[in-house]
C-alpha cells in the first residue's frame, strides 16, 4: 500500500491533526499570538520583549529661534559709524522689532519685520528690504 509522504511526516506533531483536541486549539498553546503576555507569559516578556509594553515619549519638534534686535539699537549702530543703510544679517540677527525711535531715516535690510517696526521705519522717511 502506497503511503502518502506529507501524512508520514506530519505524524506526531501537535499542531498537524484537526481533531485532536489537545495538539490544534489556541489553548493549548496558552492563547493565540501574543495574548497573556501581561500574565502567564510574563517571563517571555521580560526576557526577549522588554520595550514591549509602557510609553515611549513625545518630542516636540524643535522651534527656531529667531534673533532680532530693536529700532533704538539700530539708530544707536547707525549714529556711531554714520550709517543710511544698515543689513541687519551682517550684524547677526534676522528680526527688527519696534522698540525704540529712529532720529534720521535709514534703510534696513533683513529677513523679518515687526509691524509696528515697519510703520516706525516709513514714518521716519526711511525704506525697508527684505531679504
């Protein structure tokens, strides 16, 4: 009599037979996938799966910080070297702010502008460019 290979060799396993009712079911096997592992699989957990349970985090993204420096300041850099145009990036910062009054108009040049920067620098005749 012919014997089928694939049947030969599956004899005796435990998860091979439909009816066998101690080899196929999930309860024999403590659950089905990763169930119990909070309980009778604990030590599994512990050993092998460590970073399995428990939060990992939120890291807000990063903020850029902006350097700026204030209208007072400027008039103060343009009275000392005698200035009419001033860039702003040159001197470090990216942002001119509205603190402050100019005494003579100038023209700034940077990458932002507050607005009340922007109407103190018009007011006093002076231009803005943005860069």
């Amino acid at each position: 009599m012919v014997v089928r290979r694939e049947k030969k060799r599956r004899r005796g396993e435990r998860t091979y037979h439909g009816s066998h009712k101690k080899a196929r079911g999930g309860g024999s096997r403590g659950g089905r996938g990763k169930a119990g592992l909070h309980k009778h699989k604990w030590s599994y957990v512990v050993k092998y799966e460590p970073e399995h349970f428990g939060k990992t985090g939120f890291k807000p993204p990063r903020r850029k910080e902006v350097k700026s420096i204030n209208l007072k300041e400027l008039d103060e850099i343009a009275k000392e070297k005698n200035l009419d145009k001033i860039n702003v990036l040159e001197l470090g910062y990216e942002k001119v702010l509205g603190e402050g009054k100019l005494s003579k108009p100038l023209t700034i040049e940077a990458k932002f502008f507050s607005k009340k920067a922007v109407k103190k620098i018009e007011e006093a005749g002076g231009k803005i460019i943005k860069s």
